[in-house]
C-alpha cells in the first residue's frame, strides 16, 4: 500500500507492523457522517423501493413461492463477483441431478452459497447475526471448494491482502489490520451489530458491509459473506421477509466502481459516495425484483388456469407451485415434496410436460431432469 493513497484518517489508521509492511485498521462505526440532500433523496428512494417489494412480499398466495429462485440467483451473482462462470441453470441442473463427479465447474461454489445463506436465515430463529453465525456459514460456504485448506470457519490467524492475482504483501493494494487488530476490530463490529442505532436502516446495512470487508477476517470468502451478511440482514432487521433482493446483480454489473467506492471509504474517507452507490443498489434491484415477481406471478397464473380448464387434480396444481420454488424437477424430488407414489408423480410430470410447462432436459431415458424454461428465462433476464 502507498502511504500518500490515504488521506484521510476519519475512516481508519494507517499501522506500520513490525514485519515492515503498512496495514490498515478501520475505525469503530459509526462514523460521523452530515448526509447532503442528494444522499437523503436517495435514502428516501431505497426505503420506497424496497418497501413496494417487502409489501409484495407479504401478499404472495404462499410466503415461500419464490424464495427459492431468488436465493439462488443472488448465490449465482455474489459468486461471479469472485470470478466463478457457473450460471443460474448451471446451479439448478447441479442440484436437481447431484452430477458429482461430473459436474460443471465453480458449481458446488454456489451451491454452497445457496447452502450457507439458507442456513443463515434458519438460524436467525435461534441466533441473532453474531460472529458465532458468520463463523458458522463461513465454514458451509467453503466446504469442499477452492479454499477449503483455509481454515473454513475460523477467523484468519494470519495476514492476508487484496491485489492483482499473484502479487506480494509488499505489493498489495489493500492490506487488512493484522491479527491482534483485526481481533479488535471484530469485537467491536459484533457491538455494533447488537446496539441500538439512530442512523436510518439502509445506511446502517452500508456501513456493516464496508467494515466487514476492511477488516477481511477470513483467508478466503470475504467478499461472498459480506453480501451475504447484508441478505441476512434484511431479513433480521425485518426490511424484507424473505430474501428477495439481489444486490449481488447490481453490484456485478458495477463490479469496478463498487471496488473502487469501497477502497475509498478507507483511502479517502468517502462514505457518502459509497452509501449513496449502496441506496442506489437497493432501489434499483427493489424494482427489478418487482418486476420479475409480476411476471412470475402472471405465469403461474396462466399455468394455473391452463390446468384448471382441463379439470386437473389438486396434484397437479401443487407441482405447478413447487416449480416456482425450484424450476428443475425429478420424479424421486417430486415424490419426497408431494409425499406420492413414484407413477403418481410420473403421471403428474408427464401431463406438465404435455402442456409445455415443462421440457425433458437430460435426453436420457433415466434419471431424468424437467426444466420449467419460461420460469428459468425471467429469472436469468439480463438487467438492462
């Protein structure tokens, strides 16, 4: 790091350790920060955005219907921050048939985001968000992956840096505070996240996910459960009822000036500019999840309609909402779902796919996968 990149010292100090090299330690929050009419215009936008969707939310004829393909696309574009190539069909295929062996590459990656972030949210029944909990999902999201030799739910005991790949510590754009600091620091990041707070909601979500990942306390998966923290969140601090907003997707498509805006914080004190790229975040991925449970509660409507036309059983229209929980069935999954008879669940199968809700997509004529297309594709929509 380069001393004269620092210039301000209200977010943090720069520490010259006793190895030689320059580290940074992150102020205690809150810091204090006098917010412009810009910044509390777009406060203002992000709480109205993101309460329409916690209001929709709550209004769905099942709580449960869409978590799923939600969950899993926030899981798909946290992890292609961090470079993985699997997409959201690469992750459903993956789970509905366990490929093992075979299966894509960076997949189990996201599967276990998907993992550790239901764990999470089950937990929060009986755990507040803690360092108790972030240890807990640190170790599910790096089971069995790239960097699973580091210490999986365990704070680092040594130092780590952020830079280009293959740089040294010397050379590092980022160094986080060592261990003895980092200790520190966690302490009273954990009493923050448990006190009482004035500052608005949103803002508070930014500055948590700032601090987390200055203080980088894991050798590896930093990034992911730092956004996966702010999922959490959402839902402890009941902004959201279920996890339906994909800030990763924001975050993704401005992957560099979200880097950039959070060095700044540290370099240059600049927390407005990244709580108002945060709000942006929020608003904008409020409205695009919106927009995408329109459109799936449309279809499952048509769907519906189109089965209750032909006289269908109740079977049927319980597979139809199990589709909109997870796209990509089995005939073992849908027995163990619906609780029926391996030529029950066939029959239920086949007549969806008569219907064109549903297409055979393995081309086998065993251990068969059935994707629901039209639901994957709003899903997986590009953002424009």
């Amino acid at each position: 790091m380069d001393v004269a990149d620092f210039i301000d010292g209200k977010s943090g100090k720069l520490l010259h350790t006793d190895r030689g090299y320059l580290a940074y330690s992150p102020n205690p929050l809150e810091p204090g920060i006098e917010l412009s009419l810009p910044t509390v215009k777009d406060l203002s936008a992000a709480d109205r955005a993101l309460s329409e969707l916690a209001g929709i939310a709550r209004t769905l004829p099942n709580p449960h219907l869409l978590i799923g393909p939600f969950l899993r696309r926030e899981a798909v574009l946290s992890s292609r921050i961090e470079g993985t190539q699997a997409s959201f069909s690469d992750l459903l295929f993956f789970e509905a048939a366990q490929l093992g062996e075979k299966e894509i590459p960076d997949v189990r990656e996201v599967s276990n985001y998907v993992q550790a972030l239901e764990y999470g949210l089950a937990r929060l029944a009986t755990l507040p968000v803690s360092l108790r909990l972030i240890r807990e999902i640190h170790q599910r999201l790096m089971a069995g992956v790239r960097g699973d030799s580091k210490t999986p739910g365990e704070f680092r005991r040594s130092q780590n840096w952020i830079g280009p790949s293959g740089c040294l510590l010397n050379d590092a754009t980022f160094v986080p505070p060592p261990v003895d600091e980092m200790r520190a620091a966690l302490d009273s990041f954990e009493k923050y996240l448990h006190a009482p707070s004035e500052m608005p909601a949103l803002i508070r979500l930014a500055l948590v996910h700032y601090q987390f990942e200055a203080i980088h306390p894991f050798l590896d998966g930093n990034g992911r459960v730092g956004r996966l923290l702010v999922s959490l969140l959402l839902c402890a601090d009941k902004l959201l009822p279920q996890p339906l907003l994909c800030l990763s997707s924001y975050f993704e498509r401005h992957r560099d000036e979200y880097y950039r805006h959070l060095l700044a914080v540290s370099q240059k004190g600049e927390w407005e500019e990244w709580i108002r790229y945060f709000l942006k975040a929020v608003a904008v991925q409020s409205a695009d999840a919106i927009q995408r449970i329109d459109r799936l509660l449309a279809l499952r409507q048509a769907y519906r309609s189109q089965v209750q036309q032909a006289r269908a059983s109740a079977l049927l229209l319980q597979l139809i909402d199990e589709l909109f929980g997870f796209p990509a069935i089995t005939n073992p999954a849908v027995c163990k779902r619906m609780k029926i008879t391996p030529r029950s669940a066939q029959l239920n199968i086949d007549k969806l796919v008569e219907r064109g809700i549903i297409r055979e997509a393995t081309g086998r004529r065993r251990n068969r996968v059935y994707v629901a297309s039209e639901i994957v594709g709003i899903i997986e929509r590009q953002e424009s």
